[in-house]
C-alpha cells in the first residue's frame, strides 16, 4: 500500500526519539509490515517555540527518509505570530475575555486554512508519483486535507484521534466553535475513526456527535512492555541518575504544557519536604510551561529537592521509572495517557487523580492511591504517607505491574490490529 500519512504534529513531539511515540509507532509498523508510507507535516511545531531553533538553524531538512518513513515537512507562514494569538494572557474583563476568544478563535482558523492549503500541496505533488492507497489524518486539523485528498484519488481514508478535551467543555455552540478543530476531527467523513482510549471518553464524544458505530475504533493504546527490567534495582537507577540510594524519588514525566498541572506537584513539594527531607522531584520532559514551571522552583526555594530533566530519549525513559519509588501524574483532563502505563508496566506506585475514565485503570489503594479533584489538597499528605510506608508502596506498584503486563497491550499487539484494519479495507476497497 502507499499510505498518505497527513499530521499537525510531528513525528516525536518533542524532538528526534524524544515524547510520546504513538504517531511514530503508528507510521513505523505500516513500514514494517512492507508498506510506504509519507508523513506530511509543518517544520514548526503548530503549539510549540522550542522545535523553531532546529528549523531556523537548519537541522531539520524539508524531507528525508527517517527510519523508512518519508518525511515531507512545509512551511506556514506567519506561523510564530498567529500562535501567539491563540494563547494570549486571560484578561480580567468580562469584555476583553470575549474579544481575546474572538481573536484566538480567528487565529486557529487561519492556521487551520494555512495548514489544509500547504498540507494538500504537498500531498498532491506526492501522489502525481503514485495515487494513494489509503489517506491518514492524525487529529482533527489534518482531517479536512485528508478527506479532499481521498476523495479526489477515491482512496478510503482513516481519522486518528489522540485523545481529545471536547468530553471537559460544555456542549454549547459557542464552545464547540472554540474547539472546532477538534469537532472537525470527529464529524469530517471518513471510512474509520480511531480514538485512543487514553481515559479523555472519546468513546462518549463521538456518540454525542453522532459519529456512526461502525465507523469508530475506540482502542488504548500499547505500551513498550521492554521498559520494564527486573534485573534493574531501584537503587542501581538512581545510581545511574547520580541520585543516591537512600533518598526516595518523586516522578513526573511528559511534556510540560499547562493542562498536565505539574505545578500542582511543585506547589506541594514544600509540605512534603517538610515532612520527609530526604526527597528529591525529578521532572523528565519539556514544553511550553517549563519556564513557568522552573520559575515556581525557584519561588519555591525547591533547588535542593527538585530536578529539572528536560527532554529525554524515550529509550532512556526506563531508568527514571526505575528510580521512582512514587510516579505522580495530576492533570485535567485524564490521568490514563501513556506514561501512566509505563509507570505501572515498571511496577512504580502510581499517585493520580480520579478524572475522565482514569479510574477504569487505576483502582484507588489496589493499583495506586486515586485522589478526587476536588481533593487536590490531600496530595501532600497522600505522598507523604507513601513515603514513610514502603510496604504500601511495594504492595501498590506489584499490583499494577501485574494488571499492566495482564491488561496492557504491546505496541506490535496494538498495531497489528491497525494495519490489519487498513489492509482489509483497501483491500475491500480495491475489489
């Protein structure tokens, strides 16, 4: 098959190997199954500031062929200063508030017609040299340019959802319009919609926008079981990390954006600590809350007590889930992404909130300790108590390792469904 991959996100979202893998993972397996794949994408990131240096300096080349996938990336002109518009400062006017959704609102439009504009350009030169088998849009800005790729070729074509915030916002139009990339990614024709069972309820968004039953995949992702490696001891980790034995690790890891509400960890580091000296919080990842977050350390007073990692290769992920004795994940909108699955897959205790479907997966005092929303203030005192008690931890991170390695699919279990999928429909496509 020649796969048309369509993406506003690249294939690492936060640099080479670095990030969530599950648009790589995705574009990979096709490869491996004997397929060709093109990826188009922006050279700068759509939401971030911190891939523009490899594009200005040049590291980042127009295409290339990255681990057999072909890569074609395109400009978006104006891209930095209509970014800007969407994430304007809230203002307290009532007003103002209005004015600035009204500008954010016009902002993403334009990026959203840039984006289908440039993106259909280079799909189009890409299929003079071969019609597409299959059309792939990954999230909801792509699925316009897809579903008019598709139809010009007569190509069946696939919407990936990676998660969604539509199931955090009310229903009514005027919100709708402020998400309706989003929206476009669920009501735009297509012949499957797969949604990742991330926790978000994409399951529950797409009936309430009515996306036809036997359209919708709604399948969790998989997780790199190799991760996990017994003969790494938490105290040989953290060795490696220069972290000594007897201090116990605090983990958090992802990409640093404000929804992920890592400071809700900072800001309760300076109780814990209080309470347990020997502690160190060690936050893996990058994005645009960094600087925000670092600056609260530093208000804080925390630089003794907490480390800021960056970014790392996902292949190095293993030996900071090792080193945790406690994995802490306090976001929005779900707990249930992929490093929670990690977390568990390596036995960590897991110390999350119970919002979206997280508590499908996480079973509060069995596979980790599941705190309310409302009862964010209790993270204190849920950690500390952890860390006194090493036998709760123990018993906490056993059982989610056991549920993780008897629940979880692999990255190879969950793909092979994909491209199985992809096959049987062009292949029903073509007869």
């Amino acid at each position: 098959m020649k796969i048309i991959s369509i993406s506003a996100l690249p294939l690492w979202v936060m640099g080479d190997k670095k990030g969530l893998p599950s648009i790589y993972y995705g574009a990979k397996s096709f490869v491996d199954a004997g397929h060709e794949v093109h990826f188009i994408t922006p050279f700068r990131h759509l939401w971030r500031n911190d891939l523009d240096d490899d594009y200005l300096n040049g590291r980042v080349r127009k295409n290339e062929i990255y681990d057999g996938i072909h890569v074609h990336r395109f400009v978006i002109r104006f891209l930095p200063f209509l970014r800007r518009l969407c994430f304007l400062r809230q203002p307290s006017s009532k007003v103002l508030r209005y004015g600035k959704q009204l500008i954010g609102l016009m902002a993403l439009a334009t990026i959203w017609f840039f984006f289908t504009i440039r993106a259909l350009q280079q799909a189009l030169r890409i299929a003079r040299a071969g019609r597409p088998d299959v059309v792939y849009a990954h999230n909801g800005i792509a699925a316009l340019a897809a579903y008019v790729l598709a139809k010009k070729y007569h190509a069946p074509n696939v919407t990936r959802m990676y998660g969604t915030f539509l199931s955090q916002i009310p229903w009514q139009r005027p919100h709708r319009l402020l998400h309706f990339p989003e929206v476009m990614g669920f009501k735009i024709p297509c012949t499957y919609l797969i949604v990742d069972n991330d926790g978000t309820q994409g399951d529950k968004v797409a009936e309430q926008l009515h996306v036809p039953p036997a359209r919708l995949k709604f399948w969790m992702n998989g997780v790199d079981k190799d991760i996990f490696d017994p003969r790494l001891t938490t105290a040989e980790a953290k060795k490696r990390l220069g972290i000594s034995p007897d201090t116990k690790v605090i983990l958090a890891l992802g990409r640093l954006e404000s929804w992920k509400r890592v400071d809700r960890l900072i800001r309760a580091a300076p109780d814990i600590i209080a309470a347990y000296p020997n502690v160190l919080v060690v936050i893996v990842g990058d994005g645009n809350e960094k600087n925000n977050l670092i600056d609260l350390s530093h208000e804080l007073k925390l630089e003794n007590w907490l480390r800021f990692e960056g970014a790392v290769p996902h292949a190095n992920v293993k030996e900071y889930f090792h080193a945790a004795d406690i994995f802490v994940s306090v976001q929005d909108v779900t707990n249930f992404g992929i490093h929670v699955m990690e977390a568990m897959v390596c036995g960590r205790c897991v110390v999350t909130l119970n919002n979206g479907d997280t508590g499908n997966f996480v079973k509060n005092n069995d596979t980790g300790l599941l705190l309310e929303p409302d009862a964010i203030e209790l993270l204190p005192s849920a950690i500390i108590t952890l860390l006194r008690d090493d036998e709760l931890r123990k018993r906490l991170g056993d059982a989610a390792l056991r549920y993780a390695h008897r629940n979880f699919q692999t990255w190879e279990e969950r793909m092979k469904a994909e491209v199985e999928l992809v096959e049987d429909l062009v292949g029903s496509h073509a007869r």
